[in-house]
C-alpha cells in the first residue's frame, strides 16, 4: 500500500484543521440539510428529494468552491511557495489537499445518506455514486486553483450545481446537460429516491427480452414504470469520464503550474 | 554567501532594478537600507527566484529549504493558532515536536499566546509570529523583508537582539528596512537603495564617517539625503 509522505501528511493536516477552524463547507452542508427537513415536514414529501437536491449543490458547486480556497489561500499568504521552497512537491501538496477535502465530502454523503433513508444496499450505492462524483469535483477544485484563473471556479461551480436543476425542468435541456456527471448525481438520486420508496421488481423487457429491474409505481392505470435499468451503469460511466476529462485537466495544470499558477 | 551582479529588472516601462551588484558573507547581517519603491522587494523576490531578472545573476549559496523567509505578513495563516502555523513547518522540516514551542518561547509567544489564533494577536505579535515560522528550521540565510517596520521600540529592540542571537548561531541575515538607525546598531554592512540603483555600499560607521555624519551620533539618514537629496 502506498505510504503518504511527511509532506502530504503535512498539508493533510493543515487542511483538515482549516476544515474545523473554518467548516464552511460543514455549515452549508447543515443547513441545507435543515432545510431539506424543513421543505419535508411542509410539503409532505419525502426527505430524500430534498437530500437528492442539495447533494447536487454541495458536491457540484461547493466542493469545487472549497477545495479551490483553500489554494487561493495558501497562494495569497505565500505558503505555496514557501511550502515550494522547503521541498514540498506539487503532487504532495495535492494529495494533502484532496484528502482533506475528500474526507470532509466523505463525512457529509454519509450523513445525508443516514437523514435520506437510504439503508442497505441503497446506501452503498448512494455512497458510492456521490463519493466518487465528490472526488471529481475536488480534483476539478484542485486544477482550477493550480490555474492562474482560480475564479473561474464561481462560474463552473454554479454551472454544475445549478444546470442539473435547471436541466429538471426540460428535456432539450436535459439532454444538453446529459454529459455533466453532475446531473448524473440527480438522476442516480432521483433513482434512489424512487428506490427508497417503492418496490423494485423483475420484469421481461419487451424489447430484448431479457429480465430487468423496475421500479413501479401503482396508478390509476395500472403500473407506470418510474426508472429502468441501465440508470447507474450510465450514471458511473458518464462520471468516469468526466473524472478522467478532469484528470487530464490536472496533470496538463500540474505540470505547467505546479505551485507557482 | 548572497551575491547579485548587473540586476537589471523592469516592469512593462519602468526600470525597478538598475544594475545591481552587491555580496554577502557568510555570518554577516547585511541590509538594504531605502524609502519605499526603492525595489527592495523585487531584489527579495529575485534571490528566493519566485521572478527573473531581465539580465545578471543572482544567487544564495544555499539549497533553497535551507532559506528562511520573512515577509510583512506572508506565511500565516490567520484563523490557525500560533503553535498550528508552525506545526505545518515543522512536519515538513521533520523537527521536533517541542520545536515550534521553543521557537515560540524564544520570541516571546510562549505561554497561552501560543494557543491565540493568528487573527486575535496584536501588530508587532504578529510580526514576531512571522519571525518564528523563519527561524523555525535554523536556516542558513534568513531574508527579512521589514521585520520591525510595525513594531513599538521595545519589541523592536527585542527583536534585532534576538537577530543578534541568530548571527551568532552562524546564519547569515539579509534585511530591508527603511529604519536607518536600527541598520547602524544592527547590520555589520548596509547598501543604500534609491531609484533602483545601490548609491553607497559598506560598513554603517564607515559609511557615515566617510560623510562627516558621524557628529554626535552617527547619521545614516543625513547620508542618504547627501547621497540621493531625498528625505525618508
């Protein structure tokens, strides 16, 4: 297993504690949560909606925003470069930071996964879907702020926090939107949010014939078919690929800035 | 120890460094003495190579983590307590535990300041805090960019004794200052920086004696105003 070094230790550390002295990104997390509550208790509806859309938030737009602050920081009070100086490389100084962030994301998932409802086996897949997604967008906060454009991260954060609701209200829109892995985030959690509360069950698809998962719901109709098959694998795929666009991002912005943007 | 020769720096139009040439010994504290916009800080900026110069060499003799740096308020971070802004330097130095509360101590944050949030601590604590986090590692060359600019005469006075301490230790120190008296009781030699160009270089006393400033007490100021006709 890969051991981190003193310096990523280090920066880990100093991250974390800004975490705690400053949990900005803790607070919002909460009180959007509250607020969720809130929206429940009023409407009658149930709380995973609200959880499913103040996820969207915090892991597209608050995630990026956070993690970019804490480099603008480090880069406005002279300790990139003293850290640069001191023998810190920018991959150490990365993988501090990641981790920080990271761990904070870990914490909130997990927490609204809890308030959610998402129990069993719903909440593997909740947690492993906004992990992975919050990994993307501390690796795209992580690139923005080795950048000489840190506040672009305002604008792509409010783009991938925002459309996904936006994209909610229309299908053209939708489909504009479709690439984003932030609102995969909402159609995982509009899945799962439809999984905590109905049945699933099997049934043979009349087109291939195969035997597939639904969900139903009964109406007056009869059943109505609410998601289908094929929403998380397209979800995790779309999302992989981002990570991997955002990954290529990074090394291109490491290796041309490293932490001197 | 330090050395720049021919320095020449300009940004867009405006010449900031006009071939500078001057050199440090090892164990000597050494300051740039010149009213602000002088290009003190751009001579900083060029020895840490955080910029280029247009043209010359610039050079410390010593690998870049054995450099101590000292900036107005560069380096803390204002909601970590004392002892936490030290300790992310610490672990990268690999020091000591005890080390950043000794280094604390010794410039007069010990105690519970060490547990006050950078942002809570007055000027001068401050600035003394910055100090710490350049000593911290026991570098080779320590580079102070204003280090009692903000400081009342007391704590001034502390702090150029503990500069003193240092030197002794073997560390070689290089400060800008604008505060000429505090260069002739503390600085072994002293360059006089105006319009981007070195006008006297040397030994304080020497300098001012050299001037007939000397009179009842030596005058650095009155050599700077006979040198460039500007006050400071």
């Amino acid at each position: 297993m890969l051991k981190p070094s003193k310096n990523t230790v280090a920066v880990f550390l100093k991250q974390f504690r800004s975490n705690i002295k400053q949990p900005v990104l803790v607070i919002l997390a909460g009180v959007w949560l509250v607020m969720g509550l809130v929206f429940a208790f009023f409407s009658g509806e149930h709380i995973s909606q609200y959880v499913s859309m103040f996820m969207v938030l915090i892991v597209g737009m608050q995630l990026t925003g956070t993690t970019t602050g804490y480099i603008t920081e480090d880069r406005s009070t002279m300790n990139l470069r003293f850290m640069s100086m001191a023998g810190v490389k920018p991959r150490e100084y990365c993988a501090g930071t990641f981790a920080a962030v990271f761990a904070a994301a870990m914490f909130i998932c997990l927490v609204y996964a809890v308030v959610g409802g998402f129990w069993g086996p719903n909440m593997f897949i909740f947690l492993g879907f906004t992990w992975l997604a919050s990994a993307v967008s501390v690796l795209l906060g992580i690139t923005m702020g080795l950048s000489k454009w840190p506040w672009l991260t305002t604008p792509v954060g409010m783009l991938l926090g925002l459309a996904p609701m936006i994209a909610a209200m229309n299908e053209n829109m939708e489909d504009v939107f479709r690439f984003m892995y932030t609102l995969q985030i909402r159609r995982v959690m509009d899945y799962m949010a439809i999984r905590a509360e109905e049945e699933i069950y099997e049934h043979i698809c009349a087109y291939c014939g195969e035997i597939v998962l639904c969900i139903k719901e009964e109406t007056e109709n009869g059943v109505a078919v609410l998601a289908e098959r094929g929403v998380l694998e397209e979800a995790i795929i779309i999302t992989l690929i981002n990570g991997v666009i955002v990954l290529g991002l990074f090394i291109f912005m490491h290796r041309k800035y490293g932490l001197n943007g | 120890m330090i050395r720049m020769s021919n320095i020449y720096k300009s940004f867009k139009d405006k010449t900031v460094l006009d071939g500078i040439n001057l050199e440090v010994n090892e164990g000597e504290i050494f300051a740039l003495l010149g009213p602000s916009g002088a290009g003190k800080t751009t001579i900083i900026n060029i020895l840490t190579k955080w910029i280029e110069a247009d043209s010359g060499e610039a050079e410390i003799s010593v690998g870049q983590n054995e450099i101590g740096i000292m900036l107005d308020s560069g380096g803390l971070y204002t909601h970590l307590n004392c002892l936490e802004n030290l300790d992310l330097y610490a672990r990268i130095y690999d020091l000591p535990k005890t080390r950043p509360m000794e280094i604390l101590e010794s410039v007069g944050l010990g105690g519970d300041d060490a547990k006050k949030a950078a942002s809570e601590l007055s000027r001068g604590m401050f600035q003394r805090l910055a100090l710490a986090r350049a000593i911290l590692y026991s570098p080779k060359v320590l580079i102070l960019d204003e280090p009692t600019s903000a400081l009342d005469p007391g704590t001034a006075r502390s702090v150029c004794k503990l500069l003193q301490k240092i030197r002794e230790n073997g560390t070689t120190i290089f400060l800008t200052t604008h505060n000429m008296d505090e260069a002739l009781k503390l600085c072994d030699r002293v360059a006089l920086l105006f319009e981007g160009k070195i006008v006297k270089q040397g030994n304080p006393v020497e300098i001012c004696e050299e001037h007939n400033a000397l009179r009842t007490v030596p005058d650095l100021e009155a050599v700077f105003l006979e040198m460039t006709g500007v006050e400071l």
